[in-house]
C-alpha cells in the first residue's frame, strides 16, 4: 500500500470519477430487522467491489496512513458514510446521521438489526415446505425457491464447530433437492418418481437442468401439435368449399331449359323470357340491350 499512488485504483484512498457520494450502490434500502441481512450482504459485495470494504469491516484505519494522507482518508470514510445513508429509510436516518466513522455506523446497524427474527425463520420454512410450481415455468420457480433458501441461510445464526455446524449444514443441503421437486406440477410426476429413486439423490443443479430440458421439448412437441392442428383445419375447410362447390355445380348442371335446349337453368328462371334481375351486367345482358337498341334505332329509322 506504500508503494502505491493514491491515483492508482489498487490504492484504498483511490476514488474514481464514478464514486460519487450521492450514488445509490445497491437497489436495497435498508428497513429494518426484517431485511437487514439481505441489505448487509449486498453491501459488503458493493463496497468489495469498489475496494471499500476496510471502511466498514475496521481494516481500513486513518492511523495505518501519514499525517498527509488524513485528509484524504476522511474524504473516502465520508464518501462511504453517504453511500449507506443513501439506502437507509428515512425512519432510520437519524440514527446514524451524526455519526463520523464509517465502521461504527456500520457496528451500530449491525447491533440492532442483526437479530434473528424466529417468526421470520418460521415463515420461511413454511414457504419453503408449501412452494409450488403453480403456472409459472421451470427457472421461475426455481429462482423463487432460491431466493428462499438464500433469505433462510442468512438468517441461521453460525453454529460452533463442537455443535456440528458441518452436518448440520450438510443436511439442509441435502434436503433441498426433495423440496425442489415436491413443488413441482404434477406433469412431472414420472420425472420426480425417478429422481427419488436415485441414490445419492441428484444434486437442485442436475434435477434443474434435466427438468427445463423436459419443458423445452414439451413447448416444441405443443408447437407441432398446434401446427398439425391448423393444418387440418385448413384443410377441412378446403374440402368442404370444394365440395359445396361441386354440389353446386352438380344442381345447375342438372336443370334443363325446354325454351333454348341448353343446361344450367329452367325455363321458368330464363332472364330472356322473364327481364334480367336489377343490376344485373352479365355480359349476355348487354349484348342483348346492344341488339334490342339497334333495332329501335333501325325502326325508327
């Protein structure tokens, strides 16, 4: 670190053009007992990832640097002091606002929202127990209960060695592949028979991928349904057009006119012995309007 310019990114005294103090780092704020290890663990990724995490884990100390670099120091312990006041409620501010050193106020945020709210544990095993897949697809549902199993993890308090934390970690674990297909539509039913019977059982990434697998080829297999569907109903319709067509031309073809010999109408319907309909501009029409006006025109001639 003494080798190092302040200018140089590596350098925890280093502020880039984009660390701002009034930009929001994180998309949590900040409500309480009720979300605070959520909130906390976005932060401490933030503030790693911006090489600020020594500010508020007490790594980062004004008394590590020379005198000349105390200004700089506050500068950054400020910096970061604004960063958590901006994903605070405004309920909480004025818990904190008076504060001067980064690592206290994030001591004294730990201190009274690091609790481990039992009805919060409880709500989650229940969701956990009672999740289903419901309309939502495969990834969804797998995101949902992830999120779950997250929240819960972080809300366990770290259990000493001597009291078996290994195992007791192992077993939630190796619970999370039957709850993951427990909440599964009963569409999957055959698939999740086959997973039980699996020893060891597969792991939530393996069941996972074989599952969207399955809904990839259902959607396509429902794709083709609908296309053989469509097909047949176009060509139901053809069918039946054409074959209203052929009757059609069947009936005319079976009427017979006794007063010009020819087929396709009667006598009783011939527009020649009876007047042409209203409208009417067939082309024998208005031959036999040219015929009928050159002869007036002859006549009166």
């Amino acid at each position: 670190m003494a080798n190092l310019d302040i200018d140089n990114p590596r350098h925890p005294l280093c502020l880039q053009q984009s660390d701002n103090p009034s930009n929001v780092i994180i998309s949590i704020q900040l409500k309480g007992t009720e979300n605070y290890p959520v909130w906390s663990k976005a932060m401490v990724i933030a503030l790693r990832a911006k090489r600020k995490l020594g500010f508020i884990d007490g790594s980062c100390t004004k008394s590590q640097f020379t005198e000349d670099l105390g200004e700089d120091w506050e500068r950054v312990n400020t910096t970061v002091l604004t960063w958590i006041m901006n994903i605070v409620s405004s309920d909480l501010i004025n818990g904190i606002v008076y504060g001067e050193n980064a690592h206290e106020v994030w001591l004294d945020l730990e201190d009274r929202f690091n609790k481990v709210n039992s009805s919060r544990v409880y709500n989650l095993q229940r969701e956990v127990a009672t999740i289903s897949q419901g309309t939502s697809i495969i990834s969804v549902y797998h995101s949902r209960l992830k999120s779950l199993w997250d929240e819960y993890g972080s809300l366990i308090p770290s259990l000493p060695v001597t009291a078996g934390t290994g195992d007791f970690i192992e077993h939630l674990e190796q619970q999370k592949p039957f709850q993951f297909l427990m909440g599964l539509n009963e569409s999957y039913e055959a698939i999740r028979s086959e997973f039980m019977l699996q020893y060891p059982s597969p792991s939530v990434s393996r069941a996972f991928v074989i599952l969207i697998n399955e809904e990839n080829q259902r959607k396509v297999c429902v794709s083709n349904s609908q296309i053989s569907l469509a097909n047949k109903m176009n060509e139901s319709t053809v069918f039946m057009s054409t074959r209203g067509n052929q009757s059609k031309f069947k009936r005319l073809n079976d009427l017979y006119c006794e007063y010009c010999h020819f087929k396709g109408h009667s006598k009783d319907t011939y527009y020649k012995l009876h007047g042409y309909p209203l409208g009417y501009k067939g082309k024998r029409q208005q031959q036999y309007k040219q015929t009928n006006t050159a002869t007036n025109n002859s006549s009166h001639g």
